[in-house]
C-alpha cells in the first residue's frame, strides 16, 4: 500500500501515527531538514501541450505553470501563474525566533503525499491540568501545501497527553488558527503577530475544557450528541441494533473502551463526549493506513469532524 508520508523526522515519545525518524532535542534546522526529508526546494517550469499524434507540435500554456521537487523532478502539481509557492525551509524557519526566545521546541516535521503538503508541529509550552491528573498542552501547527488543496495555515492545537487526541483550540469566534492563501505572499512576522491573539486566548479555551470537565451527562445526551456529530438520525428503540458502527464505537470509547474514558474529568462528562470523538477520529476511524489518518485527523474530514464534535460540546454549556 502507498503511503501519505514520504519522511517524517519527531524528538521524544513516538507519535500516536507510529511514524517518523527519531531525534534527540534542539537539532539545528538543517538536522530537521534532512531528517525530516524537507531538503529541496519547490521549482516551477512552463506547462507544454501536444496538438498533434506524432508528438511534434509542442505548444506552451502560458496561463499555468509546473511546479515540481529539485532533488527528484517529480511534478508535484499544475497551477496558476499567481500561485505563491512557500518552500519547505521556510516551513522550519517559521519556528526559529520562536524556540530561541519563546520557550516553544520543535517536536514533529515531515512531508506528505510526496511533498504536497508540508508540516512541522511545536510545543508551545502551555499547558493546564484537568481533574484526576489529566494534562493538556498547546502546540502549534504550520502546515502548507503546493496543490492547492491547503492555504498556508499556522494553527494552535491541543493534545490530550493521556490518549495523544489532538484538538485544533477554539474559542467563540476566534479559531486559534491564521490561513494565507497562495494567491498571497506569506509573511512569518505578520503571521506570528495575528497568531498572538491566539495564544492568549489559551486560557479562555482551557477554561471551557474544564468547564467541559465539570459537566454531567446523562444517557440520553450522550445518545442526541453523537447523533448529531454524526449526523446519524437516533433509533426508537434505544435497544435498536441498526446503530452504526462509528455510533457503537463512539459509545463504547465514551462508556470506558477510550484512553482515560475513566478518568474523573472524561467519565460521565460532556469532556468525555468530545474526548471519544477525538480518540475516534485520531486513532479507531477506519483509514487506508496511519499516514491517511494524520492527513484526515489534521487537515481531511476528520479535522471537521473534531471541530463540529467541539462546537456540539461548548452548546452542551448554554
């Protein structure tokens, strides 16, 4: 089977994906450059086009252009001539100033689908403790791509230690999130700069967690919230065995199956509600492989699945 991730380099612990080269901390970017398979550039050529079966009448295109990897020639996509390309280097670079003088460490980088999307993932430093020891700690997340298919976008994530769910942080109107399109030029300063207002809403986001935490669920909420993350009409007979399987997973992680489903902020807890979403999506979701599974569970349908299963457990607090 093809892989989604082609290089992957993480300091410490395994990844949840099971992926990656390990490194011990603080290694120079071009360490992380090698390593995390990111050492060429994105370089662009003209589009041609043959009009003719014997091949000799090659015309160009001038309204798009190629774009394709220095090292190996593979094209990488066909877009316009506006498309402002940002280069995998750059993707490191973002974090530079911030672990020499903001406390972050870069933890995870890598490159996907052949060098269509690039990401790195740092450590911000923040983090809180929920009821019964449960640790949170904010990330944040630059990742981009050159097909297209993803505008440049830096992102506060969080990550529940205990079971390594992730959770794009959201706070009412604010995501915790800034995306440049490629029809712009991106700008590092600019971006950390509108990212601040991010950060320091962490509080306000861990704050909601824990409201989270404190707030009882009872057996039929539980049944109308995963039905409405999933969009899955409820049986009459609560005994119907026409669930679906995602709605009996689902269940069952909530019900004590998910990683720290027992623990006093998850058990019984709308907290607990979100958590099995998340653990469904970052780890028990079917996939075609684990590097499918970080593509859906970062930037796919199981990213907007998170996020609905969030803004359904923030209305459970009205």
């Amino acid at each position: 089977m093809s892989h989604l991730v082609e290089a992957m380099a993480f300091v410490g612990a395994t990844p949840w994906h099971g992926l990656g080269n390990p490194l011990s901390p603080q290694q120079p970017e071009s360490v992380w450059l090698a390593e995390a398979g990111m050492n060429w550039t994105i370089e662009q050529s003209d589009v041609l086009f043959n009009v003719a079966a014997d091949g000799m009448h090659i015309r160009p295109y001038s309204d798009a252009k190629v774009l394709y990897r220095s090292d190996t020639l593979a094209p990488l996509s066909v877009v316009s001539p506006r498309y402002k390309v940002v280069q995998p280097h750059e993707v490191l670079h973002f974090y530079n100033d911030l672990v020499h003088a903001g406390g972050f460490e870069l933890e995870t980088a890598g490159v996907l689908k052949g060098g269509r999307k690039l990401w790195a993932l740092a450590r911000t430093g923040q983090e809180t403790l929920l009821k019964g020891g449960d640790r949170v700690k904010a990330y944040l997340l630059l990742a981009t791509s050159c097909d297209g298919t993803l505008c440049t976008t830096a992102q506060f994530t969080s990550v529940r230690v205990v079971c390594n769910n992730t959770l794009q942080m959201a706070v009412g109107e604010r995501s915790g999130a800034v995306k440049v399109p490629h029809s712009t030029v991106f700008d590092p300063q600019a971006v950390k700069e509108s990212l601040g207002l991010g950060l320091s809403a962490w509080d306000s986001f861990i704050d909601n967690l824990k409201q989270l935490s404190r707030r009882p669920v009872s057996p039929e909420e539980m049944r109308q919230y995963f039905s409405d993350v999933l969009a899955e009409p409820l049986p009459e007979d609560e005994d119907s065995q026409t669930t679906s399987r995602a709605m009996q997973q689902l269940t069952a992680l909530y019900s004590g199956a998910g990683m720290g489903a027992l623990l006093n902020s998850s058990r019984g807890t709308a907290w607990g509600l979100l958590n099995a979403v998340t653990e469904y999506v970052d780890h028990r979701r079917r996939a075609r492989s684990q590097d499918y599974r970080l593509d859906s569970a970062w930037f796919g349908q199981g990213a907007q699945l998170k996020d609905q299963a969030l803004q359904r457990a923030l209305a459970l607090l009205d």
